[in-house]
C-alpha cells in the first residue's frame, strides 16, 4: 500500500471511527501530503526523515503552532499505522514538539463589555428605526447579552435551537465539541433580551417556523458566524470600542476573564467554557496573579504603597 493509500486509508478512519469533522479531515489531508512532498515515502520515513521536513517548514517561516500542528497530524498518522500493523513503529516518538509562546487571550475591560450592551441595548429599544433595522438591532442584543452571559463558542451560539428561548429558565444544557454537554447560565438581561428577540422573530413568517434562535436564509438554516461577527464589529464602532478589538472570541474570554477577576474558581470556569482540558483555561492563569497580587496589597498588614 503506498503513503496516498495509507493517507486515504487514515482519513477513513478519522472519519468513520472518531467523527472528524469535514475542515479537520482537510486539514490532515493538507498536513500529510505536504509532508509527503517532501518525504516521499511518508508512510516509511524515519525519524531523520521526519525531523528534516520539520526544519524545512520552519525555514519557509511557518509559526511554531504550526508547526506543532503538522507534527501532530504526523503522530496521529504513525498511530494510526502502528495500531494497524502496517509498520512496527512511530517515528515521531523521539521528536520534541517546537516551543509556543502561549499569547494571552485579548479581552474587554468589564467598561466596555457594559458600553458594548448598553448601545445594544439602546438600539434595540430605539422605537424610531424601522421595521429591518429592528429585527437587526433585537437579534443583536440577544446574541451579545446571551454570548456574554454563557461563554459559549461563537458556533454553539448561532446555532441555539429556538427552544432555549421558550423555556425561559436560568439555566440550559448545550452540546458542544465533542458532542459533549454542559449547562451554562442565563442572566436576567440575556433572558430578557432574548424575549424582546423572539417576539421580533415570531412575528414574521419566514423565522417563525425555523427550529433555531437565530435563523437566516443559509445552507445550515441559521446565522452565519461570520455575519455576527461582522455585524458585532459594526456595533462595537457605534460603541465608541475600535472594531480591531473585538470579535465573538473577544466576548467569550471577556465572560472567562471577568468571572476570575471576581472570584471565580478556574475548574468552573473550565466546566462553563467546555474545556476538556484544563491546561487549555489556564491561559486565564494572569487574571488569577493578578487578583493575588490585588489581595495581598489590599489586605496584607505589611502591604503598603512602597512595596
């Protein structure tokens, strides 16, 4: 079997026995032959072999997260073909992954997450725009108090079923990556908004009978991710915040980000944002020394303005 074969054959069974989603399917697709390029006989290379490409990635520029992203397809594919008995061994076992310089997320002052909602809020309230503006400016306001109020991904959000909204509850179980489930919290203004947007969308025909919170004519039947985030940016300038410091990322780290500020503890932030991991939160890990070094200076007998 030669390495495209066995590259099919790996794709396969990414596919049919762990779910793999179409974009992560063509990213390994993507990862593999291009290492195949360079390799040749991908599915023989050796550790030299695999070490060599992963110097010539890095001398073409690519960032050590990519980088790191190649040579985990690479251990996934060695996996795959050692488990299968289709050679006696992973090449990539000896091979240290590039170093990454963990960026800290971008985040909101709690200032300006309050003037981002308050002009939806104000928008959304404004009896003077018409009837396509309002529709508009409602579902904006919901999107952004129930975005800021869950810490949900951006796709868990557009994709809300309608049903959420009906049972106005506190609470509401989503299913995220993975196919996992958590329950996330509502807050009165995220419940109240919502509301306000579903007697906007019942009142026209053509959402009323869709099964998602937020419908649009698109191929999966809901608003488009990328029409939120262009649309929040839009509404982010009106709010006096540069559109360059926001997206729907932005608002979700907010939510992790000013829970920690007020004393939230880090593994109910990892269970609220749906981190399987919780080295992945740890990002957050600056807004907890921060809030150390507050305590201490605010409450320590020996803490004083010259320290």
């Amino acid at each position: 079997m030669k390495s495209g074969a066995r590259i099919e054959a790996f794709l396969e069974m990414m596919s049919a026995e762990r779910g793999a989603a179409d974009n992560t399917l063509a990213s390994y697709r993507r990862d593999l032959e291009d290492a195949a390029e360079h390799v040749g006989d991908l599915a023989g290379a050796d550790a030299a072999a695999i070490r060599s490409y992963l110097g010539e990635i890095a001398s073409r520029g690519f960032a050590a997260s990519s980088q790191a992203r190649r040579l985990s397809a690479l251990r996934q594919f060695y996996k795959f073909l050692y488990a299968e008995g289709l050679r006696p061994d992973d090449p990539t076992g000896t091979l240290d992954s590039p170093r990454k310089d963990r960026s800290l997320p971008k985040i909101m002052s709690e200032a300006e997450t309050g003037r981002l909602l308050d002009r939806a809020a104000a928008e959304s309230a404004d009896a003077s725009l018409g009837d396509s503006a309002r529709i508009s400016a409602r579902r904006m306001h919901a999107l952004v108090e129930v975005l800021y109020a869950t810490g949900l991904r951006v796709s868990e959000l557009v994709a809300l079923p309608v049903t959420v909204a009906l049972r106005d509850e506190r609470f509401f179980i989503v299913r995220g990556k993975g196919n996992k489930e958590r329950m996330v919290p509502l807050s009165g203004k995220a419940r109240a908004a919502m509301r306000a947007w579903l007697a906007e969308r019942d009142s026209d025909p053509a959402l009323a009978e869709s099964p998602y919170l937020f419908p649009a004519a698109s191929q999966s039947g809901y608003l488009p991710r990328q029409v939120f985030a262009r649309e929040l940016k839009g509404l982010a300038a009106r709010a006096g915040i540069p559109a360059a410091k926001i997206s729907p990322h932005v608002l979700r780290h907010a939510f992790a980000s000013h829970l920690l500020q007020n004393g939230a503890d880090l593994r109910a932030v990892q269970q609220l944002l749906g981190h399987s991991d919780i080295s992945t939160t740890q990002i957050y890990t600056h807004v907890l020394e921060e809030r150390l070094v507050r305590l201490v200076n605010d409450h320590h007998p020996l803490a004083d303005e010259g320290r």
